[in-house]
C-alpha cells in the first residue's frame, strides 16, 4: 500500500512538472517569467527540484491524514534545496511541536525551519493581504538590474501574516538586494532570510 501511494505521488509529481512546463503560470508571470524560464535557470537540479515537490506533496498527505491536527491548524509548508520551511498558526505551543515532529522525518528534507506562530488560525483576509504582499515583492525584484547576472525566478517568496520569508541559492550581493526590496513594500513587518548562499 505504501509503495502505490510513493508511486502516485510521484506520477503525480511528474505530471505536473511537465504540465508546468507547457503552460504559463499567473502567479509566475506576474513575477516576470514562465514556468519553464524558471525551471531552466534553477540553480537546483531537475532532481531536486522534484524531490521539493515530492516532499510538499508527502506534507499534504501527512496532514490530510492526521484529521485532528489539520483541523485545529492552518500550515503552509515550502521546500525548497530539500530545506523544508513551515509556516501558518497553530494554538498552542504543543501542536506547533506536533506538526514539526510529524513533518520533519519526510524522506530528503535535510533541515526544517519551523516558523509556525502560535496563534488562532489566520482569517481569509489576512491570507489576501499576504498574497499580494509576495506579488508585489516578486514584481519589484523585476527592478533589480545593478546585480549581473541575476534571475528573480531563483528566489521563492512566502508571506505570511506580513511576515515575507525569503528561499532560494543565491549569493549574497543577490540576497541583501532582494532583502532590500522585499522591507520596502506596504504591509511587511518583518523579512526573514532563509536563503543559502552558493559562495
């Protein structure tokens, strides 16, 4: 049973990685590339970049099946270089314990940066106000021209609560400037840099 769910997900994985790659992304556009434009500049192997998708997707299975603890929390979870980043609200210090010890024995995540707040669950419009907080971050990196060579698709952008977390393999010239940018937009509170550096 276990090893037909590894297949599906990764079936799964796989086909929305090549759908991916034939269609534009909304999301994606609005920070100035497609999907396919990102994959090939990726600083990250085409085998990592999978492994990230497989290990969200084993994030999802595990919460779907722990109905309990998805039901009382609200929990994002972005991996990116196998570095997996948890974010969202749960009530209570023990159940913010209990979603990191679930969650950190997924297969290739080498570290965990569990940034879940203890908090009520987030409402729709606090979720709205992040949402375009990360579209105005990725739209203003478009502005980032004294750095040669550098690619805003390379950095993933999560926002909540106000609070902008910052992925990706970047240098540190190209993480200061991103840093930079992303304090400067309406809403922020705070900037958290969760990149690692390629030098």
């Amino acid at each position: 049973m276990r090893n037909n769910t590894t297949l599906f997900l990764l079936l799964t994985v796989v086909f929305l990685f090549s759908t991916s790659l034939l269609q534009g992304c909304a999301g994606v556009v609005a920070g100035g590339a497609a999907t396919g434009a990102a994959v090939i500049h990726d600083r990250r192997t085409s085998g990592t970049v999978i492994d990230d998708e497989i290990i969200e997707f084993k994030v999802i299975d595990r919460m779907m099946k722990n109905t309990a603890l998805n039901e009382k929390t609200h929990i994002n979870a972005t991996s990116y270089n196998n570095v997996l980043l948890l974010t969202g609200e749960a009530p209570t210090e023990e159940l913010k314990q209990e979603v990191y010890d679930l969650l950190k024995t997924i297969p290739n995540v080498k570290r965990v940066h569990n940034e879940i707040t203890v908090a009520a669950p987030s409402a729709y419009l606090s979720r709205s106000s992040d949402t375009w907080i990360t579209a105005k971050v990725k739209t203003l990196m478009l502005k980032i021209d004294d750095i040669k060579g550098f690619d805003p698709t390379r950095v993933k952008i999560v926002s909540e609560n106000g609070t902008v977390y910052l992925m990706g393999l970047v240098t540190r010239a190209e993480g200061d400037a991103v840093t930079d940018v992303a304090r400067k937009v309406d809403g922020v509170q705070r900037v958290v840099k969760v990149f690692e550096y390629i030098e």
